[in-house]
C-alpha cells in the first residue's frame, strides 16, 4: 500500500506526472476533480479502507497541508512517498497560459513563497525531486 504526495506549484506538472508515472496503479485523488476538502477526505478514507494505491495531486505546499494526508496514510500502514517539483516560475507561467482554466499569476507565485521543501522527518518513507526538461521529466533519490 502507498500513498504518494505530489509537491509543487501550479503548472509544474504534477498532473501529467501522475498520468505518466502512476494512471495504472494508482488512483489520482485531487481537489480540481473533487472541489471540496470533505470530498476529498471521504475520498481518502475510501482508499486505505481498501488497501488502495494513492496520489494526492494538489500543490500541497506547507508541512501543515502534507499532514492531512501523511497522517492518516501512516496510521493506516501506507508507506508515503512524496515528490517535489523544482520549482521554475517562469515555465509554470508559460505552461498555465496554454491551460483550459488557467490560475491567476498572482496565485501561482502566492503558492511559490509559502512552498517548504519537504523533509523524511514529515513521515515520508522516500522522497524525490523532479524536475522538467524538454518534454520530459528526471527524477533523483533525494539527498
């Protein structure tokens, strides 16, 4: 069993990673599809209560808001791997502005000044940086 948090601002990739990596193991629990904290937590539940493979796919920026999912996913016996987005601003900007519903740049760069690393000492079992190149995306072990 695994719960896997995405870390990163807006347009960073999050999602096509997700679709990339994990479309056919695990199921994308994210508020853009969900629009409520109550769905997405009844979401959640539903998913350790049955022993299913995870993505939380939001920014989840701040230690406080990875808690809400590490918490339980741990209590739960889930091992929680998390993935941080490097951040690049400017490529977040210019994928954001080929988007369907776009967010606000102000949004974008809010969430780029409260974003904290995160750390194994959060509860994650493994963590990993991710990074976007030209089409694709490389991953290293964090250090």
């Amino acid at each position: 069993m695994e719960a896997v948090i995405l870390v990163g601002i807006q347009a960073s990739g999050k999602s096509t990673f997700y679709r990339e990596r994990f479309f056919d193991t695990h199921l994308r629990i994210s508020l853009d599809m969900v629009r409520t904290r109550r769905r997405e937590r009844l979401l959640m539940e539903a998913c350790i209560e049955a022993g299913q493979r995870f993505v939380i796919d939001n920014t989840n920026p701040t230690v406080a808001e990875r808690a809400r999912y590490l918490a339980p996913a741990r209590a739960a016996g889930f091992r929680a791997v998390g993935y941080f987005f490097e951040p690049d601003p400017r490529g977040s900007v210019a994928r954001n502005a080929g988007r369907h519903r776009q967010v606000p740049p102000s949004g974008i760069f809010g969430t780029l000044k409260r974003l904290e690393r995160p750390t194994l000492a959060e509860g994650f079992d493994e963590l990993h940086i991710v990074r976007m190149g030209e089409g694709a995306f490389t991953v290293e072990a964090w250090e």
